[in-house]
C-alpha cells in the first residue's frame, strides 16, 4: 500500500494577498467617502463665501455714502489718481506750499501762534477737500516752526473750528496731560518747552481720535537746529502724509473715509500736502550746492522711504539722530510721526526726481523734482 506524504502545511484557496487586497480595497472605499464628504463640504463653503461676499457687494454700493458704515467689505471704492481734465493747467496754476527753510527768530523765546479752521483745501489738481486744519498760508501742513536748539517756544492754539482740538509736539519733554490738553471751539491755550532735543520733529493734533485728526490734515513739522550743524546752501522741510477720501473731490470737497483710513488704502500721498506739486514747480539749487532736505512721515500711518533719484546722500542723519550721520546711503525709511535729515551735494546739472520708493506712493502724488542748475530735456519718474 503506497502512502502519500502530505505537505507541511495547506494553504487555503484564499491567500494572505487576497486578504490584503481586501482590507485595502475598504480602506480606499473609506477615503473615498471622506474625501466626497469634503468636496461637498467644500463646495458649500464655496457657495456660501460667494452668496456673502455678492451680499456683502450689495450692502457696500448700498452704503458707500453712509459714514458710519465701518462694516463694508473691502475692497473699498477708491478715487486714486482721479482728477478733472485739465489737471495740468490746474497744477501749473497751483501755488505750491514753500518748502523753504524759514529764518530763526532772535531771543530765548519763539512765540508760536496756530489758529485751526475748518476750510476746504486743494490736495491735488482739481481735487478738494474738507480739512480741519490752519488758517493763513499754510493749511495742511502747518507752517514750518524753525528754533535752535535750546530756545523756549512758546505755543499758542486757538480753537477756530468747530469741535475740541490739541497740539502734540515730538520735540518736547512735557507732560501731555497738561500741555496737549483739548481746547473747546472758541478757546486758546498757550504752553511752554525748551526745545533741547536738536532734529526734525512732527506735531500734530492728540485728540481722539487721533486718525481722524491727522488724516485731516493736523500736523506739521519743527526744526530743532543743532548748534554744531555743518553748513548748506539750500535746505528744505517736506512732509510726507497720505489722504483718504470719500468722494473724488471734483464736483464737491471730499471728506475723510475713516474705513480707507484705518484700511491704509489712501487715494493720494504727498509732500506737503499736496500731489506732485514740486513736478510743476521743482525745488532748485545752483551745480555744487549742497541741498538739505529736512523730512517728516506724518503719515497718519504710512512710512516714506526717501530717495533722491541721480544721486546717493552725502550725509544721512536717521530717525532724527543728530548725534551722528551715515554716508554713501541711497534709501532711508522715516517711519510714521519720525524725522531724517539728508545732504546731497550734486554738481551736474540736471532733473533730479525726490520720492518714496515705495513706488505705489509715487503712482499717488508723493513725487518732486529737485531741479540742478538750467537742465535740458524733463525728468523720467
């Protein structure tokens, strides 16, 4: 009788493979239901961000006149840019603000006396807006307040407008309690510093809220003049701000849009309050000057990253700090409510483009033109 030896072991008709087949097969049925569960869930999500952001277009063309309306989704209405058709004989007509250095006054004390008024001023050709700002000559910014250093200043704020209004200096070591107190409609009230801290500073006005107020145009720049301060043959003060309208301006004065304001989406940015107006009317100096250019950020919010185009700055003081200079710098960032101070010395004549070089801020009007000498041919910025 033969005998059959049998194997070791049987397998099974089904082998480990088929069982790993298997359990792939519903784990790969699982994930596909996961991953169509969240594509429906996505496409809801979808469906639901394009139903509130067509409800949120229709709330804002709704609103965009309402001035309480701060729950408008961006992105805001803008008038960048927007001026009338003959802007360019508006520009050329305009009288620019003087950015000429003002002489010191003799004595130990500076009076200073700044009446506020609520006025419609130009900003840009053809483009006006509601300010609450000074009276005279200067509107916004303020006039240039040139000390020495050491010099007691005293301040006088006379209330012409129509709500509480202060003053803030950068240049005093004051109590701001005391003295940048409001002052009702109607009112003046006067205080005292000794100006010994030497720079370039911005003042402005400290009442709530303070956005509002600057945005309005309530600031301005002092000069602190060093005692040891080497010699230029022409020196400029510039205030870089940025402004937030809403309305073009044209037809009627524009008003502060306190959502583009807080949004930091401004329709124009300037030097002195006003777009491109040292384009028309250029600064000058003679070949070999050397040219000073004192600058302030008042923002309300926005930086300025000064550059003067053709040339790299002979001396830089940074952040207002006196003490001491940087040579060979092509770019310095004053940030908002700061100060610099900047030599160029330029010997060929020519066009010479001063900017931000946050080359948006250029696009909106904060542009001049330093003009060397009698050039030929117009400038490229």
């Amino acid at each position: 009788m033969s005998t059959h030896t049998p194997s070791a072991y049987h397998r099974p008709v089904h082998s480990e493979s088929g069982v790993l087949a298997k359990v792939v097969a519903v784990f790969l049925g699982i994930l596909v239901a996961v991953l169509g569960v969240f594509a429906l869930m996505m496409w809801a999500d979808a469906r639901g961000a394009r139903d509130d952001a067509n409800a949120a277009a229709a709330d804002a063309q709704a609103g965009a006149s309402a001035p309480e309306a701060h729950n408008v989704a961006l992105p805001l209405n803008s008038f960048a840019g927007v001026v009338p058709a003959n802007a360019l004989e508006l520009a050329e007509a305009h009288t620019p603000y003087d950015a000429t250095m003002p002489a010191l006054q003799a004595g130990d004390v500076v009076k200073v006396h700044m009446v506020m008024k609520d006025r419609a001023v130009e900003i840009a050709p053809g483009v006006k807006y509601n300010v609450w700002a000074f009276d005279g000559d200067y509107s916004a910014p303020g006039p240039i307040v040139h000390v020495r250093e050491g010099q007691t200043v005293e301040f006088t704020l006379t209330n012409g407008g129509a709500i509480p209004h202060s003053m803030d200096f950068h240049a005093a070591r004051i109590a701001p309690n005391v003295a940048f107190r409001d002052v009702a409609p109607g009112e003046s009230f006067t205080f005292r510093f000794q100006a010994n801290d030497p720079g370039v500073f911005m003042y402005h006005c400290g009442t709530k809220p303070v956005l509002a107020h600057i945005a309005n145009g309530m600031y301005g720049a002092i000069v602190v003049r060093p005692t040891n301060m080497p010699v230029a043959d022409k020196e400029y003060v510039l205030v870089a701000s940025e402004w937030y309208l809403n309305g073009d301006g044209i037809e009627e004065p524009a008003s502060l849009d306190m959502a583009k304001a807080r949004a930091m989406l401004p329709d124009w940015t300037t030097f002195n309050g006003y777009a491109n107006q040292y384009v028309t009317h250029p600064l000058t100096a003679d070949p070999g000057d050397t040219t000073r250019f004192w600058v302030v950020a008042a923002g309300p919010t926005l930086d300025t990253n000064f550059h003067v185009v053709g040339t790299i700055f002979n001396r830089a003081w940074v952040n207002g700090d006196m003490t001491q200079y940087q040579q060979g710098v092509q770019t310095v960032g004053v940030p908002a409510g700061g100060g610099a101070v900047f030599d160029v010395k330029i010997d060929e004549p020519g066009l010479y483009p001063f900017v931000s070089h946050a080359f948006a801020h250029v696009d909106l009007g904060q542009v001049g033109l330093l003009k060397v000498g009698n050039p030929k041919g117009a400038g490229t910025h």
